[in-house]
C-alpha cells in the first residue's frame, strides 16, 4: 500500500503544506475519537436489539478502549521501526475493515470482538499521525503548536459530534450505521498520508517487546474487567477477588520483565523527566473524567430524563462547540503564554463545569446542564493541545512515536477505567442514575484539582512571542 519514495518529485512535493500536513494526520485523531463517543447514544437501542445489559454495553465501549490503550504502547515502536507513515496507513485500513465487521456483528459477543480490532487500528494510526506530524513541522516551534492546536481541535470536535451524529444516525438509520460512516473516513485518511513524507527508520533497530505488550494488555484487561463485573457480581464475589489478585499479578510480571527488556515497551526513562510525567498525569486526569461522565451522562439523559437518541445527542452540541473554539485559540494562547498557563486555567474551567454539572443533574432543568455542557469541552480544548506540547517538546524528537504512544496509552486506558468506575456507579433505576451522575462530577472535581496542581509544576514550553 506505501512506498517510502516520494509520488512526485516536485519542490510542491518535497515540502508538505501546512493544511495537507494538519488535515492528513487529523484525519486519524477523528475517526478514532468519533468511535469513543458515537456509541453512547447508541447503547440503548443496542442493548434492546442485541439482548444486552450495561455491563454487556459497558464491553462495547470498554473493549475498544483496551485494545486502543494496550496496543498502543506497541505501535509507537512500530512507528519508530518501520516508518510513522507505513504504520499510520496499517491502522487505517485494520480500522476500516473493523468498522464493517462492526456494522455486520449478529450479536453483543461478535460486536465486542470487531470493536477489538477496532481498537487495535486506532491503537496503530493515533500516535503514528503525531509522529507525522511532529516530524514535518520539528524546526518550526510556533507553527508545530498551531498545528497541534487544530490536530487536537479535530479530535476534540469529533468526541462531540459523537452524540450529536450517533443520535441522528440511531433515530434515521439505526444504530450499525454509525460504523459504516468510518469507512470512507478511512479511504480518504490512507490517500492523503501518501502524499506526507516517510519519517526516519535508519539504523539499529531494537526488537520489539512482545513479553512487556502481551503482560500489559492482559493487566489492563484484567483490571478493567474487575472494574466492570464488580458491580454486578459483588465485592465478595470470588471471581472479583481472583480477577484483582490476576491484575496484580500480571503487573508484578510486566514489571519484571520491562526491567529486563532491551527495549522495553513501556519506557519509564521517559517518567524520571518532570514535565513528562506531570503532563502524562495530566492527559490521564483528563480522560477519565470526561469518557467516564459521558457515558454516564448518556444513560442519564435517555434513562432519567427519557430522552430519545437523537435529543440526547442535540443535548451533547455544546460541547461541539466548547471544544472547537478553545481548541482553535490553544495555539495562540501557546504561542503567547507558553504551555503551563494553559494547562492550569484549562483544568479549572473543566472543574467549574462539572460542579456546574453536579448541581444541574438534580433539577429537572436542560439550560443549566448545558452550561457544563460548554464548560466541560472548553477548558478541555485549552489544555489539551499544551499538554500534547509539553510531552512532545519533553523528549529528543527520535523517540516522539513512543512518547505520543505512552501519553495517548495512558489517555485511553484512562477512559476506559473512567467507564468502568463511573459506569458502576449508574447502575439501577432513574433516581440511582442520577445519583450516581452526581458523585461522578464530584470526583472529576477533585481528581481535575490534582491536574491543575500537576500543571503548576511544570517548567513547560516557553511562550514564542
């Protein structure tokens, strides 16, 4: 499918455009963050036609996430070996083809199979296109956080679209027509790549960890199946104290053997600098907190306040918007402030919607939720883009595929123990949904405080004015 030689050998050629260079690798970002939302409005009417409950739901979301979490600690190795550019169009067509697997499942267990795959394409395409895209703009410092800036702008939008496109599809369509819409996403997302150059894949190349990859899916399956099932089964349940005891284990295991590993796939070297670890934190924070609340809020809203799909998903368009402005004036904000300020006013405003939140979800009132609605995405897309700059500015740009795969792998796995703990929480009857919708803007309120505390320690990017 790739060739490392260039298509043409125009000066045009040789130098990518700004646009091309942003709109290629966002590409990847979109269609794996519209797949981490356009489920929520969805599970419902998935559940009725599949014959499912929301920890069978809990799977659809969670299994994708997984995958997407584990595999990426792998494909920034992949990126570094085999060329970002041949690794980003791999995960492309891998995700295509799940998408139609997908839309075709017979049933939940099929579904959470292909959302599998799925995850193990996003987990290929994501960091690969920040690689790409760190490549082609390294010398141009200003130019580099504008082009996060709109990078993460198109994630953040297509987070929530997700609602908003899901519901329509759901209420037009049903509810297999929201994978098929990533199928030409795909197509076009691989014909742009190939117009971007190949990255570096010179010299001695490491071989891959395969030990560390399979012992840190495992502990990350197992815990987030603990996570998941403890609700339900009950603390007491054997089968939770031996998944626990499991992911202790196999933790235990990839901490032996990443000791020992020439490669490691999880490179902590990375996590003894401060402005690494602090913004890795800060991504985590992040993460959680908002997949967990959506999820939640979906329930929420269609369960609680008995929404159908598609007014569940207009409910989600304030964050549409939140999002895409903030995300487009982090690069300005960048430029003139550098990253730290950023990042700490960002998760303060993230906090404000989520107290906003809390109080809201227990009136019976829909302008009040959408203020959090809008607060929510808004510092989320100030602080995101500084904090994709500080971990990409913290590391020598030869290592920036892993560093983008470490950061996105501690995101996703994040997101994916956000559902399953908030989703416990969202078990029961209206009233209980709603309650458990409040403690969950509670913890994201502390867990957000501890984010702008790790902000402020950074030394971050110096601002370019």
């Amino acid at each position: 499918m790739t060739s490392d030689a260039p298509i043409a050998s125009t000066a045009d050629r040789a130098t990518p455009s700004f646009a091309l260079v942003v709109l290629a690798t966002s590409m990847a970002f979109v269609v794996g963050q519209l797949d981490v939302t356009i489920v929520n409005v969805a599970l419902p009417a998935m559940g009725r036609d599949l014959g499912s409950g929301v920890v069978g739901l809990q799977w659809v979301v969670d299994a994708y996430a997984v995958a997407f979490a584990a595999f990426m600690l792998s494909a920034g190795a992949l990126g570094d070996r085999f060329g970002a550019r041949r690794a980003f169009q791999w995960g492309m067509a891998v995700f295509g083809v799940a998408s139609i697997a997908c839309a075709a499942a017979p049933g939940i267990l099929a579904l959470d199979a292909a959302r599998v795959l799925q995850g193990l394409g996003a987990a290929v395409m994501l960091p690969n296109s920040l690689s790409l895209l760190n490549h082609a703009l390294a010398h141009e410092p200003a130019r580099r956080a504008r082009a996060i800036g709109y990078w993460t702008a198109a994630g953040a939008v297509s987070i929530a679209l997700g609602p908003v496109l899901g519901g329509l599809l759901v209420a037009g369509i049903g509810w297999r027509a929201i994978f098929w819409v990533n199928v030409p996403l795909c197509l076009i997302g691989g014909w742009l790549s190939t117009r971007l150059h190949e990255t570096a894949t010179g010299g001695t190349k490491p071989p891959l960890d395969i030990a560390g990859q399979v012992l840190a899916t495992l502990a990350l399956s197992a815990l987030i199946g603990t996570l998941i099932e403890a609700r339900a089964l009950g603390l007491h349940d054997p089968r939770i104290w031996l998944g626990a005891t499991a992911t202790v284990a196999l933790a235990a295991a990839l901490w032996g053997v990443e000791r020992r590993a020439a490669a490691p796939v999880i490179a902590t070297d990375l996590f003894r600098l401060r402005d690494f670890r602090n913004a890795v934190f800060f991504g985590t924070v992040v993460n959680g907190t908002y997949y967990g609340a959506i999820f939640v809020i979906a329930l929420f809203l269609q369960t609680a306040r008995h929404y159908t799909p598609m007014q569940a998903g207009l409910a989600f368009l304030p964050l549409t918007a939140g999002f895409f402005l903030s995300n487009v004036l982090s690069g300005r904000a960048i430029t003139r402030w550098g990253t730290r300020r950023p990042m700490i006013v960002g998760a303060l405003v993230d906090l404000a919607g989520f107290g906003v939140l809390a109080l809201a979800s227990a009136t019976e009132s829909l302008p009040p939720m959408l203020v959090g609605f809008l607060l929510i995405p808004a510092g989320m897309g100030l602080a995101v883009p500084a904090m994709t700059t500080t971990v990409l500015s913290s590391v020598d740009k030869r290592r920036s595929s892993l560093a983008a795969a470490l950061l996105n792998t501690a995101r996703q796995s994040a997101g994916a123990i956000g559902v399953a703990v908030f989703g416990a929480l969202a078990h029961g009857d209206a009233a209980q949904i709603g309650s458990g919708l409040r403690v969950t803007c509670i913890a994201a309120m502390v867990a957000l405080a501890c984010a702008a505390v790790a902000a402020a320690r950074l030394q971050g990017v110096a601002p370019q004015r």
